[in-house]
C-alpha cells in the first residue's frame, strides 16, 4: 500500500541578495567537483594501466568465490581470493544497470560478505528480472584485480504485503477462447510489497513451497505488474491444505548449482471470516464450488446450520450471522466427499484499509489492488447521507470508476467516506492527496507556503468572528449593546490568540515582516467587527413576525436492550387537535429530529414492521427513548450435543405456554409496556428426558435466545457372548423401543463394540427404554444368529443387559468325509507288519491333532468374529495341509535306512507317545492376517535351527534318519504349497511338524529306538 505525503517548506522566501550567493557558491561547487572528478579518472586510469601489466607478466589472478542465499542476503565467501590487502568486493549483474559493492577495511580479514538483493549500491533492480542472473564478482587489492563469473544466480526477493489479504481471482468461463481445449484454474493473488520486492518483472515465474500439517508439496508463482503481485494456481494449494492452515515461502531458487534458502516469513492461508457479498463469510482457499459442505456456525446473535456449496471459490457464506464476538465455525465435506474439516473459534477483524487517489470520479490505488474485483461501494460526503454507487472495476492499474451520476455528487471530496466490496471483503478507502514531492516548480511551492502563512489568519479571525456572532443568536438570543459588545471582545482575543499561533508554528513571530504581520493584524480587526455585525442582523431578523421559532429533539431508538443498528423513521405529529406532522431519519440510533414549532409534539419510531409506543417532547422536555420491540423466536437445545429439542414446554409468568417443534423453536410475545427487563419463562419436556430450568427472555437484537437443557441420562453396560464365550469385537445396536417415541425422534439409537472382556460400556445415555441387538457380529449373517436383550436406563444409573448369538456354522458331509479319508491314511502307517511304528504314530499324532481342531470349529465361533475370515475355507485348508503332512510323513518313514531300523526294533513294546503340541486355531487365523513372506522367513529360520539340533542329537544315537528325514519333508511342504491362505496353512503345519521333529529326541522309548544298532 503506497501512501502519498505532501512535503512542506516553512522558510520564508529568499531574497535576491541571498539567491545571488546561493547561485555563486553552486558555481563553485561544481568547479571543484569537476577537477576532483578529473584527478580520480586519472588515478584510476593510472592504477588500470599497473593493474594490467600485473596481470601480462604474472598472468591472470585466481579468484574462487561461493555464493548461497540466506533470505534477502546474497552471501559471497572468497576461498581464494587472488589479491593481497583486500579493498572491495563487487558484484556486477550482466545486460543490468545493477552492481552491489562493499568496501574492505584496512585491517579487516573477513572472507564472507552479505549483500542485501533489495537495496543495490549501483542501479536500480524493481521490475528487472534478476531470477537466474549472470553475475561477475570482483575484487580489488592492492593494485590487483580478480573476478569470476557465475550463472544462475538469484537476485529476486519477494516480500508479501501486511496491509492487503490474499484473495481468490475466479476465472470467468464465459470469457475463456473456445477453441481452447483446457479451461483457466482460479487463482490466488498475493498482494506484495513493492517497497521491499525486487528483481522481479511482470511474467517471471518464482518457486514457492508449500506445508500444510504433515503434507508438502512446491509450486511455481507468477509475478504480475512488476512486482506488485504474486499469482498462485488455487487448486494446487488448495489441494495442500484440508483445514489446516497453509505455509508458502517463496523460494530463491535459479539454474544455479548453489543451495538456497527461503525468506524467514512465509505467507500463512488459514481459515478467517470476511465480510463478502455483503455478508460475513468463511475465506480459506480450499472451499470448492463444485461440492456441498455441512455447516454449522454459532455466534452471540444465532446459530446457523446448512448444507451448502461455497458462491465463490474459497468463499463460503453465514448469511444469517453478523460479525460480532468470537464465531464458532464447524465446516466438512459433505456425504464424505473429501476430508476437508475446519473447526475454529474466529473473529471478524473489520474492513481492511486501501488507500487511494481521488480525482472526480476515479479512484487510483496501488497496484497491489489491481484487478481486485469490486462488487459495490459507499460513498459518505463529508456532513451527508451515504450512497450506494455503481463501479465499473478497477483495472490492472488500480484505477477504479465510480457511477456517481446516479447518486447526484460531482466528485469526490478529501473528507468524503468511501467503502467497497470486493471479492477479498469489505475496505475503507482512506482519500490522499497526489505527492508533490518531486515536482520541478519548487518557487510554486515556496510560494503557496508564503500565501498560505499570510492568508490563514484572516480566514482563522472571519471565521471566528462569523462563528462567535452566530452562537450569539442561538445562546444570547436578543441582541443587546452589552451581548453585542462582549461579542467583539470575545473574538479579538480568541483571533489574536490564534494569529500569534499561526505565525509561532510557521517560524514567521520575528523578525517583524511589514507584510506578513500587517495581514495579520488587519484580519485580527476584520474578525472583530464580524462578529457584533453578524450578531445584529441575525439577532433581529430571526425576530421577527414572520418567522416560526421549532427546536430540536434529541431521539434515541432503543431495541429493549441497546441502541437500534440500522435505520428507522421517526414521525411526529402536533400533540391535540393539530394536524402538522412530518418524519426524519435516524440512523445507528440515535440523532434529532427538527420540529417546525413550538409546544408539544408526539414522536413514534418505525422499524420495518415494527413500531414504538408514542413519547412525546417539547422545547423543554426536547429528549425522548423510542423503543422498538418485536416477538422473539427462543431456541431450546440440548446441552450435551446442541441439537434441537422438539416438544419443550415454555411457560411464562402468566400462565400461558407452548410447545417447541421439530427445531425446537418457540415464539415469545414482548411485554404490553414495551420495558427491556424482559419475560421470565419456565421450560421443561413433556417426556420428561430434560431437567426443567428458568431463564428470562429479553428482546434485544444481541440477547442471547438459546436455552440448554441438560438431559437426564445413565450409564449402559452390555455384555456380549459367542454360544456362551464372551467375545470381544462384537458390532452391537441399542435402539430405542417403540414406546419411546422421543428417542425415536431424536435418534436412531447407537452402535457399540465389545472390548477384550466382551463388554461394552457406554456413557451419557439419554434416560428410556432399549433394545439390545446383535443384527450380525462382524457382519457375518450367513454365519451368525444374533440375539435381543430389553435395557432400561436410569438417570444416574446403570442399566446391564446380556446379548447372545450363536454360532450357525457346521461341518459339511463332504469335511467330514475328508477327516475319514485323512484317518484311514494315519491308520495305515501303523498297520506294518515286522516293524515297530512308535515313531510313525508319533508324527501321526500332528495330524490327528490338526483334524480334532477342525472337527471343534462349530464350537469356536467366537474366533470368526471381527475378521473376514471363512469358516469353511479355513477348514478345507486345514484338512488339504493335513493330507499333504500324511503323505509326507508316509515318505519320510518308508525309506530305507528307516524301515530297516523299524524291522531292528519290531521286539520293542509300543511306545503310545503323542506330540504333545496343540494345533491352535487362533494362532492360525492371525497368521492368516499376517504377511506370508514374512512368516515363510520365520519358517526358515526354524527349519535352520532344528538342522542344528538333530547335528547335535548325532553324537548320543546310532540313527537319526527318523528325524532327518521327516526335517526333510517339513520343507518340502512350503515349496509345494501354492500362494495365498493355503500356503500359511501349510507353513503353520509344517512348523508343527519341525517342533515335532524337535521333541523326537525328548521322548526316552523314541530315543532307545534311535540307538538301536541296525548292522
């Protein structure tokens, strides 16, 4: 924002004897000016010419120079700077008028140094695209000079303007060429600072980064207007941000192979209200147009509750609220459209300020604002009404046109009020005058200051003795000799007081000028004969006959509880038989009203539709309160969620009541006598589920009108089971029952889920009557039948109900056919005529424990709740791995180094050792959930580990062909297993069958079989 000063000169205008010195000594200046300039030529010439034949004998210098950027400071760092007595580093900017320089002291060391991109020593870089510059740096010593150059090098600094708020451009679709095939995405224009932004022209593209929580992301910003704007793709930072507030810093990044960083303030996007359209609106970039939002918005006036979709990109209207106090806003998407989710307590902060040139009609502002879209604006002339006046935009200049025709005004005033609407919110426009700084008359100048020192006395002392004379009519009255007189004396002191002013401030007391006090002193007189002199003839004339003498009333309109906001109308009317009357308007609730007479007069206040009653004044009794008045609608809510409550009963001090509906809304008529102390009411429920409270209802526009009502609840406690095993993961449904037709209407109840213990707790549950239901555990209907329990809840209470389900899931003929066939196979390891089959029947005992574990699934229900697991698929791959282990098991002990040893050992007892593992099938379906890569590695590791065991047992046994053999086989199962759930079935049984092949060795009678000697 540019604010223009107008710079003022306060000494007295030269004589010619003072301008002639002045003019000769200017002459000598510049003499001397030009023979020093000519001695440094020559000096520098003479130090070029050594510095070369420096450079021709002992070859060029060496100079190695790192450049990085630290916010605005480009740091130069000299490894090798290839001079002796360092004097001056230099930086030189290539096909630019720009060069930054800094001078080396006599006794400094320094070999880093910081130049400041924004304040060049050479030049001027704003609206010069200095974004990946080429630059020669130098340095100078002793005589000697060294320089490097150096591409792609940042000179840009962009700094974000405080005084403007970013706002969204939306493209115009109507304006896009049609032959284009992709349409323009809205913008985000970022107002900048001029002033502190540099190496930028209009076009140049700028890197930006953006954060937002714990996501980033980087963008590319177009510069606009020479730097007073930076121009960003809304959709992309919207798409950063779900609510949360949005962090963009501009980077300086170039083509370069330095590292640069960013500038330490980044420019923040976050939630904030705005006055737009002409009502209080949510701003944050990521609002759409295209999608609805649920909205729920509470301030001290209301609350508003909508479904709605943004008017503008980013720009989401509470039509219903006004910018008072802190605003809670709740915005999501709605129907799970995005996860979009703001919940903020927010203030609205006013309009902005612009500041602006007024010239007639036009208004000419920074070029920050340019193409700020303006949608209406105010304009206030000073000791005038407001009016609403057409624009007609403002351009990419910042020039906007005011329609004031149709409001009747020529031109626009320095004192005049003017207010916009633009798409950013509501500004005041603060009216400057063009600097005259620059300007190339400055005798104009001197000589404007000179009439104005002379001339504002006298308007001071005509204005005073206009002013006095005036006052005297309205509080003298009558004109006398003696009120007269004390009217002149008043004036020439209060007029040679304020000309002995004028003259101090603008240094002209002395020495005594003919001129300029002679003016003085003759205004001085002129205001003191004004004053008697308009006294006399005001005085006398408004005596006369002919003229009415009215008065003024003070009104002030009142709505119970303050002042009115807005307009009304008040009209008044002759008191009695009279039949004049007439009506002024108020505005902001208070003002006069002017009445032609004199006597007693009726004042009435109109507000809409709404009226006061009748007060009446008169000259001595000239103030009166208008109190307008309307029905109020009181809400009633709950206390715990602030929902409606439908079927509250108010009752007031008189006896009547009524009864909220189903927004829990009710209509209280105002007192008869129009008094603000308001209306005590009793509100209670007709279904008793609310504890009944009292509140006095006032009927100020600013009154708060909700009532909370804080339900009666208890506490529920749910214990779910599995045919009798209390399962956690249970998906339970408490409903209220048909008799309640309240809870009914309020809600349709709650879900809940069991915990480890199988019970589920649930606070703060409105008092009534439940229904416990178990609709279909983990969804699973087809595997479930779920149960019902009755639940009567308390206030204060806890109310416990039991919920069971069964387990629907049986074994098909075609399982239990398997299980038989899988048996029949393990009984045919034992059938072996001349050889004993301990060892056989003891890795046979893995399998029979695998389908004992699926002949109990129909009782292990409980185990399938909350996974997606399938009963059935669970256990054909239990019964498939089980076959698979059969017949390895059968290959394992059929080999011949085994089936001779089992012939050694056919005089040995039967052993009867089982396994004495356990086939778990909750262990099962949580590998199921598992990765199978990883557990095939766990699986592995083991298979290593039981290697190692059997190496071990060799050295106290004769044979371990039993447990190699049967290790052997375990592996082999994985690598025959397809992928998916089968494959972790399988592993699973083979880990049975190594821990198996593990304890082999721990049994004494399987181990005295190992030490048989078979040759």
């Amino acid at each position: 924002m540019v604010g223009y000063e107008r710079n003022r000169r306060r000494d007295s205008p030269p004589d010619g004897r003072a301008t002639t010195v002045r003019r000769v000594l200017v002459a000598l200046a510049l003499v001397a000016a030009l023979a020093l300039g000519g001695a440094v030529v020559a000096d520098v010439a003479a130090a070029d010419e050594d510095g070369n034949e420096n450079e021709n004998e002992d070859g060029e210098a060496a100079l190695e120079v790192d450049l990085e950027r630290e916010g605005h400071d480009l740091i130069v760092t000299l490894s090798e700077s290839g001079v002796d007595s360092l004097e001056e580093v230099r930086i030189d900017v290539e096909d630019a008028d720009v060069a930054y320089a800094e001078e080396v002291g006599e006794n400094e060391s320094r070999t880093e140094f910081a130049f400041d991109v924004t304040d060049p020593d050479e030049g001027d870089a704003a609206g010069v695209s200095l974004t990946n510059a080429n630059v020669t740096v130098s340095v100078t010593g002793d005589g000697e000079t060294a320089s490097a150059d150096h591409e792609g090098v940042p000179l840009h600094a962009v700094t974000v303007s405080d005084d403007l708020p970013v706002w969204t451009d939306a493209t115009d679709d109507e304006d896009e060429d049609e032959d284009e095939n992709e349409s323009e995405s809205d913008k985000l224009r970022v107002p900048l600072n001029a002033s502190a932004t540099t190496g930028v022209a209009a076009g140049d593209t700028v890197a930006v980064s953006g954060e937002s929580g714990s996501e980033s992301d980087s963008f590319q910003g177009t510069i606009r207007g020479n730097g007073s704007q930076l121009e960003l793709e809304r959709e992309g930072v919207a798409a950063l941000g779900a609510g949360e507030p949005i962090e963009l810093a501009v980077l300086a990044e170039s083509d370069g192979p330095a590292v640069f960083e960013a500038p330490d303030e980044p420019i923040v996007l976050e939630p904030e209200l705005r006055s737009i359209d002409d009502r209080l609106s949510l701003w944050y970039p990521g609002l759409e147009t295209d999608q609805e939002y649920d909205v729920v918005a509470e301030g001290s006036d209301g609350r508003y509750v909508a479904t709605v979709e943004p008017n503008r990109p980013g720009v989401l209207g509470l039509s219903s609220l006004s910018p008072q106090g802190s605003i809670d806003v709740e915005v999501v998407a709605a129907n799970d459209a995005g996860d979009l989710e703001i919940d903020e307590s927010l203030e609205y902060d006013g309009p902005f300020g612009l500041t602006a040139v007024a010239d007639g009609s036009t208004l000419s502002f920074d070029e920050a604002a340019a193409d700020l879209e303006v949608t209406g604006a105010v304009l206030e002339p000073n000791d005038s009404t407001a009016h609403t006046v057409g624009v007609d935009g403002m351009d990419e200049e910042g020039t906007l046109e005011l329609d004031l025709e149709s409001a009747g005004i020529d031109s626009i005033g320095e004192d005049d009020t003017v207010l916009v609407q633009t798409v950013a919110g509501t500004a005041t426009v603060e009216l400057v005058e063009p600097d005259t700084a620059d300007t190339d008359e400055a005798g104009m100048v001197t000589q404007a200051i000179v009439v104005g020192t002379i001339g504002s006395p006298v308007v001071l002392s005509l204005v005073l003795g206009l002013g006095i004379g005036i006052a005297g009519v309205r509080i003298g009255g009558q004109p006398t000799t003696a009120k007269v007189a004390l009217s002149a004396l008043t004036t020439f002191c209060l007029a040679l007081a304020g000309t002995i002013g004028v003259l101090y401030v603008t240094g002209n007391v002395f020495p005594i000028d003919p001129v300029i006090h002679g003016v003085g002193a003759g205004g001085v007189l002129l205001g003191t004969a004004v004053a008697p002199l308009s006294y006399a003839l005001l005085g006398n004339r408004s005596s006369g006959a002919d003229v009415t003498p009215g008065f003024t009333a003070d009104v002030t309109i009142s709505d119970g509880s303050g002042k009115l906001t807005g307009q009304a109308t008040v009209h008044y009317r002759e008191a009695g038989d009279g039949d004049r009357n007439g009506s002024s308007t108020i505005v902001g609730g208070s003002g006069t009203v002017s009445l032609p007479d004199r006597g007693t007069w009726e004042l009435i206040a109109k507000h809409g539709s709404e009226t006061s009653d009748v007060e009446t004044v008169s000259r001595r009794n000239s103030s009166a309160v208008l109190t307008v008045t309307s029905e109020t609608t009181l809400t009633v809510v709950d206390a715990s969620d602030r929902d409606p409550v439908p079927g509250a009963t108010v009752r007031t001090a008189d006896g009547a009541s009524k009864t909220t509906g189903k927004r829990g809304t009710v209509t209280i008529e105002p007192p008869n006598d129009g008094s603000s102390s308001g209306v005590e009411v009793e509100i209670g429920h007709e279904a008793n589920k609310y504890e009944s409270r009292t509140k006095t209802v006032r009927f100020g526009r600013n009154d708060d009108r909700t009532v909370e009502l804080e339900p009666r609840t208890g506490r529920v406690k749910i214990v779910s089971r599995i045919d009798g095993v209390a399962t956690e993961s249970m998906a339970l449904r408490v409903t209220p029952e048909d008799s309640e037709r309240f809870l009914q209407q309020r809600s349709k109840g709650f879900r809940t889920t069991t915990g480890r213990n199988g019970t589920a707790t649930r606070d703060d549950v409105m008092a009534g009557r439940y229904r416990v239901e178990v609709p279909s555990p983990g969804d699973r209907s087809d595997l479930f039948a779920g149960g019902e329990a009755d639940l009567v809840v308390r206030e204060n209470g806890t109310a416990t109900a039991e919920v069971d389900a069964r387990f629907t899931w049986s074994l098909s003929q075609g399982q239990r056919d398997r299980i038989a066939d899988v048996r029949r196979d393990l009984e045919s390891l034992a059938a072996q005529s001349g050889r004993d089959t301990s060892i056989p029947e003891y890795y046979a005992s893995v399998v029979e424990s695998m389908l004992e574990t699926v002949e109990s699934m129909p009782d292990a229900g409980h185990l399938f709740v909350g996974g997606d697991h399938d009963p059935d698929a669970v256990a054909d791959a239990i019964l498939e791995a089980a076959a698979e282990t059969t017949e390895a098991i059968n290959d394992a002990m059929t080999t011949k180094r085994n089936v001779d040893l089992f012939a050694a050992c056919a005089d040995m007892p039967d052993a009867g050792v089982r396994w004495r593992g356990e086939y778990d099938l909750a262990e099962l379906l949580d590998r199921l959930s598992d990765d199978p890569t990883s557990q095939r590695n766990r699986l592995k590791q083991r298979y290593e580990d039981v290697a190692g065991q059997i190496e071990d047992a060799r050295r106290d046994v004769s044979e371990i062909a039993p447990a190699r053999e049967m290790h052997n086989r375990a592996w082999d199962l994985v690598g025959d297993a397809d992928r998916g759930d089968q494959a972790i079935v399988t592993a699973y049984a083979s880990l049975l069958v190594l821990d198996a092949v593990e304890q082999l060795f721990e049994h004494d009678s399987l181990r005295e079989r190992l030490s048989r000697t078979v040759f």
